[in-house]
C-alpha cells in the first residue's frame, strides 16, 4: 500500500493490513467501538451496547481484563436475536485480548449494515484513528495549551466532536504550523471517535 491507495481505500482490510503491525491494543479496540457504535439501532440487547461500553472503557485503562470477560460473557448469553450480525460484532469487540480480532470486527460490523456504504466509513474511521501512517507527524509539546488540552479533553470525555475546529484555532494559537494537523481538524467531512489521530496526540496517548 502506498499513500495515494491510503488515501482513497474503500476497502478497510488492506489498510488493517498496513497498520497492524504498529498499532497499539487500545487504538484497535477503539476502532472496533467505533465500527460498533454506528450499529447502536441494529442491537436492542442492553448487555450487547453494555459490552462495547466495556470495552472502550478497558481500552483506555478503565476497567480490567476480568470485568471485560465478565461483559463479553454477558453478551454471548444474548442468545439469538434479530440483530445478529450487529450481536457478533459486539460480542467480538468485546473478547479477551487473546483472542480479540480486529478484522473480524469490522468484517461483522460491515455486514450488519450495507456492505459497500459501511466500508467506505470504516475507511473513513481508520483514517481518523490513525492518521496518514506516510506522514508521521512530530507534535510539539509547546502545542499543548491549556485550551488546547482543554477542548481535546472534553471532546474525548463526552465523544462530541464538534469542536475540532475550534481545537485547530488554539493549536495554531500555540504555534502549530503542521497542515496535515489543522486540515484535519478543520475538515468538516471528516467523523471524528475516540482514538481520532490528533486528539490524542494533544492528550499524549498512544
């Protein structure tokens, strides 16, 4: 893969491929709520929606492995129901680390909904978690305002994002000059989750 093929995948797999061997557990997690969040109204089950809660939280160092069993035991216990394919997918998102899959997850998310127009988002997805992996991106501490850290902390906490372009302004307040950073942030085409590439860059998460 290179970055024009990046840039224009349709096709999340490939681009799984590419970053795999570098991403870290929690932003792969993440991307697997993010990919199961979308199918909130395809899954009626509470535990189902409880067990991607649980995993997001144990993606960011909130809850252990233990109470992410408990969760995603819970969930297999659903039992069959008309969402099964959104069911799957969370019951998936939610497995032990030694057995979690990332491809599987987006691979059953993807059929839960329309084929086609739900890959193109998940696309879209992993572009927002991990960024142009062609251009890394060297982020000054100095840009870490109190603004700036302000605004990513509370976009982060409560997953509205709608503040981003207001985050470009207080990083270009603080000296940011990278393109790649504020064209991001101020691209309104873009969907923004948990893990999104320049969030946690301000937050200093991996």
């Amino acid at each position: 893969m290179n970055e024009r093929s990046w840039l224009g995948a349709t096709r999340p797999y490939p681009m799984l491929e590419h970053v795999l061997c570098r991403a870290s557990q929690r932003k792969m997690r993440l991307l697997g709520v993010a990919c199961c969040r979308r199918l909130d109204g395809l899954a009626v089950e509470p535990r189902l929606i409880d067990a991607v809660d649980a995993t997001e939280r144990y993606a960011d160092g909130r809850s252990t492995e233990e109470e992410l069993h408990e969760s995603h035991t819970a969930a297999i216990a659903t039992g069959p129901h008309p969402g099964w394919w959104a069911a799957h997918a969370m019951i998936a998102v939610s497995a032990p680390s030694e057995s979690f899959v990332s491809w599987r997850v987006v691979s059953l998310a993807a059929s839960a909904a329309q084929r086609r127009t739900e890959r193109n988002a998940q696309c879209g997805l992993i572009r927002d978690i991990f960024g142009n992996p062609f251009r890394p991106v060297e982020f000054d501490p100095a840009w870490r305002s109190d603004t700036a850290m302000s605004l990513a902390k509370h976009m982060y906490e409560s997953r509205d994002f709608s503040a981003m372009p207001i985050l470009a302004d207080a990083l270009q307040d603080a000296g940011c000059d990278n393109a790649d950073i504020l064209t991001h942030c101020r691209d309104e085409s873009l969907t923004h989750v948990r893990g999104c590439w320049v969030v946690d860059l301000v937050l200093g998460k991996e």
